[in-house]
C-alpha cells in the first residue's frame, strides 16, 4: 500500500524492506500538515512523523512529485526519513 505513494518504488523494494526491518518505522505514519506547489510537478510538504501515533518528527519537510497523474512521495525524501531508521545502508538511495 505505501509502495504505490512512493516515487521509483519498483527500484526500491530492497529499500523499503531494509528500511522495514525497524520496528520503529514498521509503526510510523504520517499527518500531512501542509503542500506548497513549486510547480505543476513539484511540492514541498511539511508533515509530522508519527510513530504508534505520536509524534516523533513533527514539522518535517519533504518533496512530493507529481508522476503518471499520481502525487507521490520523492524518492529523495524516502530516502532521507530511511537513513534514520538506523538500518544501515539503504540500498537503491
């Protein structure tokens, strides 16, 4: 279900699985506070980083892309949020 909101998820599998293998990001989430439209294509969002609902990270900012009709979280931003969660290297980032 997150795979589908997340930009090139398809070269991120191993990615997204490292990242998973914390018990602190299986159990986050995130409350989207605000979107600001740089260009038809591009978004910065600020957010706050829940995890088992409360908030970890809040007023975090990251991108959003606008890809195949579909906003999506940048890959970039995954990448950052998945270098936190301690796993090490992050393939694919």
């Amino acid at each position: 279900k997150r795979e589908a909101l997340l930009q090139n998820s398809k070269t991120l599998g191993a990615a997204i699985a490292a990242a998973l293998k914390s018990p602190m990001v299986a159990s986050a989430s995130a409350k989207v506070k605000s979107i600001a439209f740089e260009s038809a294509t591009e978004a910065t969002v600020t957010y706050d980083v829940l995890v088992g609902g409360t908030p970890m990270m809040p007023n975090a900012t990251g991108k959003a892309v606008f890809e195949d009709n579909t906003w999506l979280v940048s890959q970039e931003t995954f990448c950052g949020l998945a270098a936190l969660s301690g796993a090490g290297t992050i393939p694919g980032c």
